[in-house]
C-alpha cells in the first residue's frame, strides 16, 4: 500500500507539474497558480535570500518546505519532485530489476557528497550576484527543458534556438538513471542537498530494531537514496521512499516520530566545503565579467517588460523559462551569447521572432521571483497617466530601409506601430527617379520619446533577415543610465 501510494503521488504531481506549464503556454486566465512549484521551491529562495537579500512573498512556500522537511524528512523528494519521479520512471523502464534493486549499486558512495559542495560553491556565489543555482535546480531544470525542447516539438510549435541544450541536460540525467536509479539525486543535486542538511534533524526517520533483523540486507536492495538503513542510516539521503520498509520481511524497520538515534554527521570533508565555498566567491565575479554580455555592449539585450536593472535582475533570475512559456507571440528566448556567461539562459526579447504585445503583461505574472515586476496593462501601456513601460527604442537602419536606400514605397513599419499617437511617422519627400521623374516617397522616422520598443515595426519589416529597422536596448525605462532623452 505505501509504495502503491507514493507512486500515486508521484504521478499526480508530475502530471500537475506538466499540466501547469501546458496552460500557462495556452494563455489560461492569470489566476491559475503556474509557478506553483517554483514558489515551493527552497534553493531558488536561498539564492535570493544569499544573492539580492530578500525573499519575495510567493517564495514563502519554499521556507514551508523546509519546515515540512524538519518534520518528514526529504519526502519532496521522493513523493513530489518531478525531476525525482522522471528519474525513477527511467530507472524501472531502462535498467533489469536485478540491476536497479541490487545491494552494490544503491551503497552509498563518497561521491554522492558531490551536491554539498554544489550547494556550498552556489550559495558563495550568490553572495556577490552570480546566481546560478537554477542550472542545476531539479524544478528549474524540468521546466526549462520541456519549455524549450518539448513544446516547440508540439503541433504549433515553434523552435527554440539552442533548446537543445536544456533537453539535452534532462535527457542526461534521467538516462543516467539507468546505471545508478536518481544518479543526479544522489550526487548532483542541489536542492537535494538543502533539504538533506535539514533533513538531518527530521523528527519523523526510519528506525531499525537490532532484536527483529535478520541481517538480510533486503532493505538495501531497492533504496532510492543510498542511506543504508540496515547499517549507518543517513538521513540526509533519505528520501522516504520507505521500499525499505516493504522490502524487509521481519518488520524489522518503521518510520516513526524520533525513530532511532540522533541523525548521525552527513560524510563531508570540511576542506572540501570550505574549497567549495570559496571557489564560489572566486568564481562568481569572474562569471560576471566573462564572455561580454551587458559591460561589453549589447545592445541587442533587450529584456521582457518589467525587467529590474540589469545587475538586480540576475540577482533573482533563475532561468526557469517560465516567461518563455508564458510569451503568447515567442518573442523571448533564453540568451545564449548575448548576455555572456552570468546571464546564460536568462531570458531576452528577439523582435524578429515575435513582437512584445503592447498590453500583455503575462511573462511578469509568471516569474516567480520578482526578476520580472509584475505589470497591469495600464502601467505598461501608460494608460495610467505615468509614461509607458519601454523596453526599448526602434532605431531605422537607412542602408536597407527600401525608401531611404531604394526609392521603393513601404509604409509597413508605420502602419504596424501600435502607438497611439504612432511612434513611426512618415516623412514625405519628392525625389527624382531614374527616369528623371519626380516621385514622391514616404520615409519612415522614430520619434524616441513615443517607442516603446515594442518590436513589432521589426518583427513585420519585409526586407531580409535582418530588418531595416530594428529595436535596441537605448531608451529603456529600467535603466536611468541607458536613456537617451531627458525628462521621466
């Protein structure tokens, strides 16, 4: 019954976790709880706890986690992670049953103290705003595979550059699985190793009666977390599957209220950790400067709505891909180059690809940690009375526009300026044409304090691949240093 029971859980919560991303993809009322989970998440509100000092409100979901696992132990692991239960589900498909419940492949290993050390060199790394720890987040890393490497492969898809990447990593855990059963959560993870550290004072824990074991060693055999109950029980590796307790033929094993002794010391090497910790502090500001991105001058690094300033947003964004999936028109994707190493996988607005609707205000209310402010369609659009959210400026390149460079007549990207009065007006001029006759044509112009850097000129401009008139990141509203016109 307890296994048939948690597989049950594990299934509910997988199809719950996937449902929620299929509806934030179908534009379902904003009501619905999409980032659920993120907001349940610990590890990405420790990294903004560690990396912009606060913990938004949604986030307070994950601090009950924590208190849930003091009391239960590392159940979410074993009962609700989506990654967890994808792990295990390959584990049952790809490997024999003599290999996966096998004594030699679920000892413990030193090894698997690896995601210590993770969370350690992570958290450093928060520190000093270099927040990384949604690469390796079990929710995070789910969410962004499927956004990016399964939808696009769902009729009406649309392809994710370099989605590859995020399929691929989930992909290389789950068949992992088929070698070692949870291989990432054992060794890798570091939201496992979070909970582990306060797992280990978990008043509900597996106890072992010395009088009533046989020393069959069956409870080794189909353990999901290599914590050994029959020799030195590891709470912090438990994952309270509790197989162990079906597995044992003499009742020799319950999981009860303070079951057991004190929870013994996770093995951990204090050098290490510390090396871990301070390889964080080093490496984290190295991240922030490598590979170009914002100091090097992108101007192409055009963030979604409601942004914070650069140095604040990756502070708190943990490249969940959450406003990807929420983007009606697919105008974000995640940098890959654009925002160099510290903002890889954050999230970017590419016109060319889809332009940012002027009153959709949906990527905010899907962020799950404020990265994103979240907007009403009055304060973007500035029907409010205060000026409108810019993300920011159309800028016409004359060399490709057809009736600067050409003498050819186009008024697309003004008839598609949603402004209103229109950003794009049309400067009419009379010139001669190769014949010598006068023609008149309709230049188009940017008047910057009315652009809002919607995209949508570019996303429709009929010249090429490279649009003649195309939107830069000048004149954004997040950051007082970037704009170009005086006044608010």
């Amino acid at each position: 019954m307890t296994r048939a029971l948690r597989i049950l859980y594990q299934a509910v919560f997988l199809l719950l976790f996937v449902w929620l991303l299929a509806r934030l993809a179908a534009g379902d009322p904003r009501a619905f709880p999409y980032a659920l989970f993120l907001h349940g998440d610990p590890l990405a509100g420790a990294g903004l706890v560690f990396g912009a000092r606060t913990l938004p409100r949604a986030l307070l979901l994950g601090a009950a986690l924590l208190l849930a696992t003091v009391v239960v132990g590392r159940a979410f692991c074993g009962w609700i992670c989506p990654l967890g239960t994808l792990q295990q589900l390959a584990s049952a498909i790809l490997s024999p049953r003599s290999r996966r419940e096998s004594a030699r492949v679920n000892r413990w290993r030193s090894w698997y103290a690896t995601k210590y050390y993770l969370l350690a060199g992570l958290l450093a790394a928060a520190l000093l705003g270099s927040l990384h720890a949604g690469l390796l987040d079990p929710l995070a890393l789910t969410a962004r595979a499927l956004a990016s490497g399964l939808w696009p492969l769902l009729p009406r898809g649309r392809a994710v550059p370099e989605g590859w990447i995020a399929a691929g990593l989930l992909l290389a855990v789950i068949v992992a699985s088929r070698f070692i059963p949870r291989l990432f959560c054992r060794a890798l993870c570091p939201l496992g190793a979070l909970l582990g550290v306060f797992s280990r004072f978990a008043l509900f824990r597996v106890e072992r009666r010395g009088e009533g074991c046989a020393g069959c060693e069956r409870c080794r055999f189909a353990c999901q977390g290599a914590d050994e109950p029959l020799g030195a029980h590891r709470p912090a590796e438990c994952m309270v599957c509790l197989n162990c307790l079906e597995a044992c033929g003499e009742g020799a094993l319950a999981y009860r209220l303070l079951g057991g002794s004190a929870a013994p010391p996770t093995d951990l090497s204090r050098r290490r950790l510390v090396g871990s910790a301070l390889g964080g502090l080093v490496v984290g500001p190295l991240l922030r400067v490598a590979g170009g991105g914002r100091g090097a001058g992108q101007p192409r690094l055009i963030r979604p709505p409601g942004a914070l300033a650069e140095d604040d947003f990756l502070r708190r964004c943990v490249k969940c891909s959450l406003c990807q999936q929420a983007c009606p028109t697919g105008a974000i994707l995640p940098a890959v180059g654009q925002a160099g190493v510290d903002g890889f996988w954050t999230p970017v607005v590419v016109p060319r690809r889809g332009a940012c609707e002027l009153a959709c205000t949906r990527c905010g209310e899907a962020c799950p940690t404020g990265a994103l402010a979240p907007l009403t369609a009055e304060r973007k659009t500035g029907y409010d009375g205060r000026p409108p959210v810019r993300i920011g400026t159309a800028f016409v390149d004359r060399g490709r526009c057809l009736p600067w460079a050409m003498g050819v007549p186009c008024i697309v990207c003004e008839e598609m300026c949603p402004t209103d009065p229109k950003a794009i007006w049309l400067e009419r001029v009379v010139e001669p044409g190769r014949d010598g006759r006068p023609a008149t044509l309709a230049r188009p112009r940017v008047e910057a304090g009315r652009c809002v850097g919607c995209g949508l000129c570019e996303n429709r401009c009929p010249v090429g691949v490279v649009a003649a008139i195309r939107v830069s990141w000048g004149g954004e509203t997040r950051d007082p240093l970037n704009r170009m016109l005086l006044g608010p």
